[in-house]
C-alpha cells in the first residue's frame, strides 16, 4: 500500500472526481456539434458533407428544414470545415445521455424560400441570397461584373441557364 501513496506523490494523480466535478476537456476535444440558427443560411453544404447523414437540409412547402440527428453523429467535424458561416460548431459537451425521448437529440431550423425573379418558382433560402449578395459587395469585381451578378442570383438554375444561353447567343450575333 505504502508503494502506491510512493507512485502517486511520484505521478501525481491521474483519475478525476467526475461526476462530482466536472470533467475538463481539452480545446481540441470533438463534442456535440451545436447549431446556431440565427447564422444559418440553408447552403446544404454541412448536410452533402456529413458521412453518416446526421444533418439533412430537405425543402418543405414554402420553408427549408435543417434536421440534426446527434445520435446518428460520428464527431467527425466536417460539418463544422465547411459552413461557410460559422452555423454549427463542435463544443466541448459530452455528456449526451437522454432518457427514453429520442427527439431531444434533435435539433431543427426552418428558413423561408425564395421565389424566382422570373418565373416564381421556389428555389433557394432567401438568407442563402442575402449572404450571397453580402459577399458580392464585398468583392473586388468591377461595378457592371456586380450587377450583372446580383440579376443572376434572384433566379432559379433554369431561368438562370435559360438567360446565359440568350445572352451568350446574342454577344455571338453580334460578332457574326
């Protein structure tokens, strides 16, 4: 017994009084990914690259649901790499247990969509256009670049692509 009081005032002690005290994590440590609602812009780009599909954007009516399933979560933190936002972020939480309720596990957000400047349709969140019309005002992109720019951004992908096929056929006559 006497050895052991010898290595522990030699080492030190190594074990904690958890769950009396909490547990300190080190900064590094991969926690529950947290959401942020209020900066998220319903890009997708978290939910393309989750591995094991914990978070799924899905179009709804008139709204975009952003699902996160924690207990789907592989801690992998590729969610946290690419929201171009800052939206969800791994915290230091671990203590995760939930008792018999599943759905306290999940977290939920709706945003509005937008409708297409042309024909109407649904087709993106209206904040994924806002942060999108942000970010060109603050580019080096020349003013006529910009403008031309933000036309495109209030269509959808068809009306989008229909407009560069017009544009593109009439600065080709125009060269004939």
């Amino acid at each position: 017994m006497m050895k052991l009081i010898d290595i522990t005032d030699k080492y030190g002690l190594e074990t904690c009084k958890y769950p009396l005290e909490p547990y300190l994590v080190p900064e590094t440590y991969r926690g529950q990914p947290k959401y942020k609602f209020d900066l998220c812009i319903g890009c997708a780009a978290c939910s393309v690259a989750c591995p094991p599909n914990a978070i799924s954007v899905k179009a709804v009516d008139t709204k975009v649901v952003w699902e996160f399933d924690c207990g789907r979560c592989i801690f992998c933190a590729r969610c946290d790499e690419v929201c171009p936002t800052g939206a969800i972020r791994l915290s230091t939480e671990y203590e995760l247990a939930a008792k018999f309720d599943k759905s306290a596990l999940i977290q939920r957000g709706e945003m509005d969509m937008a409708s297409c400047a042309e024909c109407g349709k649904l087709y993106s969140t209206k904040r994924l256009i806002s942060y999108t019309l942000r970010k060109l005002e603050l580019s080096n992109l020349s003013e006529e670049r910009i403008k031309n720019a933000k036309f495109y951004v209030n269509l959808c992908p068809e009306c989008k692509s229909k407009k560069a096929i017009l544009s593109l056929e009439t600065e080709a006559k125009e060269i004939l």
